[in-house]
C-alpha cells in the first residue's frame, strides 16, 4: 500500500499548475455558462487549454490529450481546482461521451468527433430523460424509424432536462428503434447534429433563472446510418456499459469538493471572528463536510487503484454518486449556515458563490439517475435484494 | 500510488477468516457471555499464526510488519464479534511497548518480557484511554498486562502493570465480552513506562493507532450487521414477498451500506498514514473513526429496524453486533469526539 504520488506524478503537477497559474481567468471573472455569452467565455477558456492539451489529459494523443493515466488526471483535477478554474461547460460530451465512444465508436466516428470535443469547437448535451420517462429511463418513447433509401433513420420525439441544451451543437441521445421489443432492447444510440431541420430547442430556466437545460423536440429529423454509435438496438447496453466502468469514477473528481471544504474551513475561521458562538454551533457540520470531501478522495484513490489492477468500479459507482452528491450539499448547506442571515444575499459578494454552489448542489441527487434509484442498485447488485 | 493491499495479505486475512469462521461462531460469543475468558484454544490459534505479534518487532519474537498489515484481520474479528481483546493487544498495546522500547528515556525491567508475551501470545493487554484515566479500561478485568496513565508532575505519565500486581474490579458492561475493569492500583516508580515528553508522544501514537485499530473493528461488525440484514430480508416474506423487495427496506440497507464503502478507504488511509509516519495521522485517524463510528452505528440502526421484533430478542444473534457496535462507537472517541477533534487540527493548520 502507498498513497504517494511517483516523482514523476508530481512533475506533471508542477507543469499543470505553471500552466493553469499563467492562464486561469480571474474566479468568477467569466459570466455563467448558462448563458449565451457565458457559454461562449467558456468555450474561449477550453478552447485555449485544449490548445496546450490541458483539456482532456487521459485521452490519447491523436485526438488531443496527453494520454496520462487516470492518477494522473486526478493530480490535474487538483490542480484545476485548486486554481479555481472555471466550469467545464464541455463536461457532457467529454466525461459522458467521450467514454462511450472510446468504447463502441468506429475510428471514422473517433476521428470525425473527439477533436472538436476535446477543443470545445462542438459542444454536447445529452438527449436522455423524456416527459415520461426520468427515473425509468427504458419507458423512452421517443423513436427512430429505418429508412432505408435515405440509409438512416428519422427521428421523432421530444426529449428534456438536456444540460447545456440551450446552447449545444450536437445531443446524444437514445431513441426507440424497435417498438416491439422488450424496453430495454430495441433502443439505439444516436449522434444528432441540433442543426438538422426539425429540431426545436427550447431553453428551459432553472431555479436559479438561467437557461442551463432544454427540451429538445424532434419532427422527423434524418440522422445517417454513420451517426449511430454501437449496434443499433443495442442502446441501452451502450448508455449503461461505462457507467460501471472508468465514467463512474470520472463524473466528479474528489478535488472539486476537497477544494470547496478547504474554502469552507476559510469560511469557518472567518465566522469565528465575527460571530464566534454561531460559528461553534456549525463546527460539527463543518467538520462532517471536510470529512465527507476527505473520505470521497481515499474512496476515488481505492477505486482508481481497482480499475488501474484491472477491475471494474461495478454497482459501486452508485454508492459513489449518492455520496458526492450528498458531500456537495453537505459542504454548502455548512457555509450558508456560517453566513447566516447573509446567505440570501445574491449580489457579488463573499457569499454569492456558496448560494450559486448551492442552488448547484440541490441538482445532485437529481440527475444522472436519481439517489433513490441509485440505493435500488446498491441494494439489488451489491447486496442481493429482490427487484420489487 | 498503489491505493490496495497486497495478495499476501489478503491471503493472511482470508485465512484467519476460516478460523474464526469455525472458532467464532455466535454460539461461542454466547458462551463468552456467559463465562467471560481472556484466554481460550481460539486465542491461541490466532497467537501461532503469528497475528498477537504481527506489529512486534521480530527481534522480540513478532513479525515487525504494521497497522495496515492488522487492519484486514482485526475487521475479521470484529465480523465475528471476537471476544478477545485482538484490536488492543495486538494493534496497540504491541506498538506501544515497542515505541516505548525505542526511547532511551522510557521504559522498565518488563518492557522487553511483555513484547515477548504479546507477540507468543502469553499475554492480553488492556490500554487506557488517556483521556479518561479513572474510567474503568475494557478488557481490563482479566487482563495479563495492564497499560495504564496517571498524572505527573509533567501531566501525563504512562505506566505498566502485570495484572498480578493490580486487583481489578469488575464493572459490568452491555457487551460482557468487553470485561470492564477498574485497577487498584498506585503508580510507583517500579510502575513507571515514560513521562513528560516521551509519554505524551506514546499517549498521542496510541490514541491514533486505537481510534483506527477500534475502526477497523467497526467495519467488521457494520459489514456482518449489514449481511444478516441483507439475508433476513430476502427471506422473510410480508404482503406475500420478501420485505428486501420494498424499496422502503432497500433504501435503509443502501444507506448503510454506501456509509461502510466510504468508511473502509478512509481506515486503510490512516492505517497507511500511521505505519508511513506521515504529519497529518492525527487527521486521518480521525476521519477513520469517525466515519467507521457513523457506519456503524447506522447499519446497528437499520439492523435493527429491518428485522423487526425479532432483532428485538435475545434469542436472536443480532443484539451480539449490535452491543459491541455500540461500545466501539463511543470507544477511543466517538464521532462527534473526532469531528471535533479534527476541527481543531484544520484551524491550527491555516
């Protein structure tokens, strides 16, 4: 057992951190991402990290990364957020995506696809949940029908809650292409350009009134045959087969929060400054969000260990995302306790990033497959229990 | 980087879980219920594996390996609720002597003859929290050794004991096995191990190496308390199918469960920390106990809950884990002890 980083690891830190010093914009200097100009500042962001192939270190060379290992792109992730570097708004495309199609993609999909994700040139959404179908993803109903004199299919439905849906140039999505079939066969996952005639986006604002996802509808809408990622009716399998694998350690790097719980500690002693007896009644939950944030990095450390040895993260990804996404409110539910009356304030001030963090984290048990779904695995795969 | 034990030691852990598998049974704790007893056949099974002496330093008859060594077979003996002090013996009363051994200014006579005891396994100990020096010490009434503090003129002051030479007064505990005790005893300077400086150095290592040894106790117990859970639910049958196909039911599992998975990286951390020397074990041992503590606790709760009345009885083994859950919870800090503990550790750090 060793939990230290090789010389080598800590050399590629050192030329992360040179790197992200000289070119991190100001914190909070860009607007947000859920807007029209915010999502352009952050596209110019990853656009100038691509260009010095900081933007998706762990992929292979040819298509824009460094082709590290997945300790090292923890280390960069550290030093990403220790830099206080802005959102990712290309995290659909590379930490959802991208592992799918290293996986199922043709080379002529790879070649034509993870450049410009890799540069933001082309950013994704994820055309996933229906009106109908959240929690109980295989009732999608939105479908695809073959024609064959097109060579392709013609998609129709409608599709919702897609992250950066607003603004994004191109959705991955599953659509039903056998009706006949049993729900979790006869889908098959598709690569749709949102500039394709019949596609309607329309932007939904979220609690925090930004647009930050949309509904996406679909009015025969032609995507060609090479646009299909995996065998068609084989869908699900595709969407799912990754999650067990690294994409179920990489959603959420144990740094974001180890980084936010240091900023809580700050926050922490400058409480016991001002209003030292409120400050006391928060130092347990304080402590609990530290921890939480410490035990999520040893917990990311073991799992990437397994899958380094040639395991696989398994059922255990879902035990993972209940606890960052719990983590993540524990950590701003603590701060807006220390800021006390002031946490309503929704100005510039000291206080605004941990409301905008908040009103963040409250989407945590939401999305990526709800944590009531996600006990369902962690019971029925980890422990054996009957599905109901 | 290599976050994982090795294939030796998890081979080492694999086989003491035969053993106790076979020498531990739930019949047995019961028989230790009634009959309480430091020393049984099972204890000496576990002294020729060579496991009392695995952090004994070879030259006095151990094996000289760590704390991350012990942590995969000290979670074996909290699965089965071991009634013998292994966690304290072995984890932590044998680094204690020898930490005490490698200080010129600390020290007696014994110290050399009770790191050959501990490692032969000739000799149970029972440590002291330094914290609670007056509170009766677990596994003390029966204990061979007996490693107690005392104030000094320069605080705290460590002293050793044969049980021979202290009368200990039973005190009851929830969990028999436990074996309660309060010392008659006076500190002398026959008695004396270390002080000033030296002994606060062994109290702060001890204090670490118990809060992650007693972690890992917990982790056993939290997994077998979460087994049974899971087993009982697939069999019991309400509404005409088993309970564990409620999601009311999956989710009080679930939640314990995901405790445990994240409770497990964080004890092998300190325990790695611990044997490495690195500056923050304070820290990491206490996320490890506080979080070994929490896991614990909850599957104690959902246990319960899940099996009902039954759970309720003493004719059912749960209340075995569920009372050695709750002594270890409190024990070497509980978990709002090392929240706080740790708060203090962050601030100073800034």
């Amino acid at each position: 057992m060793d939990l230290h980083y090789t010389d080598a690891q800590e050399a590629f830190r050192d030329e992360a951190r040179s790197w992200l010093d000289a070119h991190v914009p100001a914190p909070r200097s860009l607007p947000s991402l859920d807007t029209a100009a915010g999502f352009e500042a952050h596209r110019a962001w990853e656009a100038a990290l691509a260009a010095d192939r900081w933007s998706v270190v762990s992929w292979p060379e040819e298509f824009g990364g460094r082709g590290v290992g997945i300790l090292e792109w923890l280390v960069f992730e550290e030093e990403y957020w220790r830099a206080q570097a802005p959102l990712r708004v290309s995290q659909n495309g590379v930490f959802l995506l991208a592992p799918t199609m290293f996986e199922f993609g043709t080379d002529a999909q790879k070649q034509r696809f993870l450049p410009p994700m890799a540069s933001a040139a082309e950013i994704w959404c994820q055309g996933w949940s229906e009106p109908d179908a959240g929690s109980d993803l295989a009732g999608i109903r939105s479908r695809a029908q073959r024609s064959d004199d097109e060579g392709g299919w013609v998609l129709s439905g409608q599709k919702t809650w897609a992250s950066r849906g607003a603004f994004a140039e191109w959705c991955f999505g599953l659509f039903r292409t056998d009706p006949e079939a049993e729900r979790h066969r006869g889908l098959t996952y598709f690569l749709i350009d949102m500039a394709t005639p019949g596609v309607t986006v329309r932007p939904i604002p979220q609690i925090d009134g930004e647009s930050g996802f949309a509904e996406l509808f679909f009015e025969d809408v032609f995507v060609p045959d090479e646009l299909v990622l995996g065998e068609v009716g084989k869908g699900w399998n595709v969407a799912m087969a990754t999650a067990g694998t690294e994409r179920g350690l990489s959603l959420r790097s144990p740094a974001r929060y180890s980084r936010a719980a240091e900023r809580l500690v700050d926050l922490y002693a400058d409480c016991l400054d001002r209003d030292p007896d409120r400050a006391r009644r928060s130092a347990d939950s304080v402590a609990q969000a530290w921890m939480d944030a410490e035990a999520y990095r040893l917990n990311t450390l073991w799992t990437a260990t397994r899958v380094l040895d040639g395991g696989s993260v398994g059922p255990e990804a879902s035990a993972n995302k209940i606890h960052w996404s719990q983590t993540d409110l524990s950590i701003h539910r603590a701060a807006l306790d220390l800021l006390g009356p002031e946490a309503e304030f929704h100005g510039d001030g000291v206080d605004a990033p941990w409301l905008d963090g908040f009103l963040f984290a409250l989407a945590g048990p939401i999305y990526a497959g709800t944590n009531e779904i996600q006990r369902n695995v962690v019971a029925e795969r980890m422990l054996g229990l009957p599905r109901g | 980087m290599h976050f994982a034990f090795t294939e030796t030691q998890l081979e080492f852990r694999d086989a003491v879980r035969q053993v106790l598998a076979k020498e531990c049974t739930t019949d047995d704790v019961r028989a230790a219920y009634e009959a309480p007893a430091a020393r049984t056949g099972r204890w000496d099974t576990l002294a020729q594996m060579g496991i009392t002496g695995l952090a004994v330093p070879e030259a006095h008859g151990g094996l000289g390996l760590g704390l991350v060594d012990l942590v995969p077979i000290i979670e074996e003996a909290g699965r089965v609720v071991l009634p013998e002090p292994l966690a304290m013996t072995a984890g932590v009363a044998g680094p204690l002597l020898a930490d005490v051994n490698t200080t010129a200014a600390g020290g007696n006579a014994h110290v050399v003859r009770w790191l050959e005891g501990v490692a032969s396994g000739d000799l149970t100990a029972a440590v002291a929290d330094a914290r609670y020096p007056k509170l009766a010490v677990a596994g003390a009434d029966g204990a061979d050794l007996l490693l107690l503090v005392a104030d000094g003129p320069d605080g705290p002051e460590l002293h050793g004991l044969d049980a021979t030479d202290a009368p200990v007064i039973s005190v009851p505990s929830l969990d028999p096995t436990r074996r309660l005790g309060e010392p008659a005893w006076v500190p002398s300077p026959e008695s004396l191990l270390a002080s000033g400086a030296v002994a606060a150095w062994c109290i702060a290592r001890t204090a670490d190496r118990a809060a992650v040894a007693t972690g890992a106790e917990l982790l056993g117990l939290a997994d077998a308390m979460i087994t049974r859970t899971a087993e009982y639910a697939k069999d019991r049958q309400q509404f005409g199918k088993p309970i564990g196909s409620f999601q009311a039911v999956k989710h009080l599992v679930a939640g314990a469960q995901v405790l445990l998975e994240f409770a497990r990286p964080a004890v092998y951390g300190a325990a790695w920390a611990i044997d490495e020397g690195t500056g923050d074990t304070a820290r990491a041992a206490s996320v490890a106990k506080a979080y070994a503590s929490d896991a614990a606790l909850e599957a104690a709760r959902i246990s319960l809950q899940v099996h009902g009345a039954i759970g309720y009885t003493w004719e059912c083994d749960l209340h075995l884990f569920l009372k050695r859950s709750w002594a270890l919870a409190e024990a070497w800090g509980s978990a709002a002890d090392h929240r706080a503990r740790l708060i203090d550790s962050l601030l100073a750090g800034r």
